[in-house]
C-alpha cells in the first residue's frame, strides 16, 4: 500500500502532467492588434422574429459596393442554405464579382439560413428509403411560407429592390427550388437549382412535373436554371424525368436551360454551376 506522502506526491506529478499537455494542446492567443487594424465586414447577420416558426431566425444580407451612397434598386438574390458557415461566404463573393467584372447584374445576397435542412427543404415522403435516411422529413410547406411570407416582405421593405429576384440552391435546397418553381411558380421570378435532390419520393417530383406545368395559370413570365454533376442512379433519372416534362410542356413564355456538368462531382459543382446561372439569369442589360 501506498503511504499518504506518496499518493499526494503522485497526484501532484499527475496535476502538473494534464496542465502541462493542457496547454500544449490549446490554441496559441491571439497576436495583439496592429496599429490601424480594422474588421473586414462581409455583411450584416439579422434575427428575424418568425410566427411561422415561432422563433428568430437568422438572414444574412451582402449589399452591392457602395449601396449607401447609390440611389439606385437591385434586383435580389434569395439564397437556400445561406448561413454564415452555409454557402452565404462564397455566393457573397460571386455577389461582389458583379460589381468588379460586370458579367451580371448587381444584386442584393439575402443567405436565409436553415436550421434542419433536412427537414426543413423536404415535403413529406412516406417511401421506406426515404424515412431510413431523413425519418424527419416534411418541413418544406413551412419554410416556403417562412421565405414567401415573411423573409420577402421583409427585404422589400428595408431595401432598395427593384422587384426582380431569383433564388438559389444546391442539393437539398435545389429540390426545394425546383419544387417550389412548380408548386409556386409565382413566388420568384428566377430559380437556380444546382444538383436538386430529384431522387426524393422515388423521384415523385419529376413524376409530378407535366401535370403541375400544365395547369391553368402557370406564369409565363420565368426562368428556371437546371444542372447536375456526374452522379447517376435516380439523381439523374429523377432530373430527366423533369427535363422531359419541360420538353413536351413547358408554358409558353418561359425561359429555361439545362447544362449537366459531368466533369464536376456532387461537392464540387456549386461555383462552376453558380456563377454561370448567374450570368443567364441576371444578364447585363
């Protein structure tokens, strides 16, 4: 047995080894300001009460250079998944690229984030694969009233917009694009969906398209951005189903493209697939 002396001794040696690993193991401070440091400030970050949601919600919003000092109206950019840890950072820097390349039109970024987006972007599927892998899935009804109702009024009324506007988004937040183009096509006037998740409800979105196209009233006054990666199975089964519907019914009027981008993979097509809608959708003029 261990006397008293040695037991503390021990336990000491055991204190100084953990504080010891401690701070070799933590992050070095900071360095000290330099004279004349100053942040760089991408854009602002708002809570926005919700009754829908019954919370505050965060948007974040990127404004064309010098936008305070220009009596002029942008159009905006709604972006799906637009946290600051989302996609807001580099579709800001596209947004910015207006101004320095005039490739397109200037606009306004409003990143509205999702909190579950698993959730939040799916309408409701009872197929057993769905469930296995999203068993809380649905909230898609939700977010579109929380972006029609109350993101949209919001922006229009604190902003100069000129009543033009497109939305944007990849995977995921492209179903929700692509479905919201059918199932509200009055809700925006451009929509980009970047490698929607098609495959959702055995594909039952693109089963659904021609009819929900077909219905009386469809505007004709839109555009919809269609691509996809090299990603087979009913990725790419779900989005022909889609195409071939806009073939034999698209409303007269409408404005559509669709460019696979089979040298790019789910995780890396975004950018490519951005900025090049960008450029259709927000043409100069």
């Amino acid at each position: 047995m261990r006397s008293p002396k040695v037991a503390a001794y021990l336990t000491v040696i055991a204190a100084i080894m953990i504080s010891t690993a401690s701070c070799r193991n933590s992050p070095p401070p900071p360095p000290p300001p330099l004279e004349g440091e100053v942040d760089i400030i991408l854009g602002e970050s708002i809570p926005l009460e919700s009754e829908i949601y019954g919370e505050s919600r965060t948007i974040n919003v990127y404004l064309p250079m010098g936008y305070a000092e220009r009596n002029e109206r942008f159009p905006v950019l709604y972006l799906i998944d637009g946290g600051v840890h989302q996609d807001f950072i580099p579709v800001a820097g596209m947004a910015a690229l207006a101004t320095l390349s005039g490739q397109y039109r200037e606009f306004i970024l409003v990143g509205v984030q999702t909190n579950n987006r698993h959730y939040e972007l799916t309408s409701k599927s009872e197929v057993e694969y769905d469930l296995k892998n999203i068993p809380n899935n649905g909230g898609a009804d939700n977010f579109r009233r929380h972006l029609i109702k109350e993101v949209k009024p919001f922006i229009e009324d604190r902003y100069q917009t000129s009543g033009e506007d497109a939305v944007i988004g990849e995977s995921l937040a492209g179903l929700f694009i692509a479905e919201t183009f059918l199932r509200a096509p009055e809700s925006f006037d451009h929509y980009v969906a970047v490698s929607p998740s098609l495959w959702w409800r055995d594909m039952g979105l693109g089963r659904e398209a021609a009819g929900l196209l077909q219905r009386d009233g469809f505007p004709a006054d839109r555009s919809l951005y269609l691509t996809i990666a090299d990603e087979g199975g009913t990725m790419i089964e779900g989005m022909e189903r889609l195409v071939k519907a806009l073939e034999n019914n698209a409303p007269e009027g409408l404005d559509w493209w669709y460019e696979p981008m089979l040298d790019e993979e789910h995780h890396t097509i975004y950018n490519p697939a951005a900025l090049h809608a960008l450029r259709l959708v927000f043409a100069p003029r």
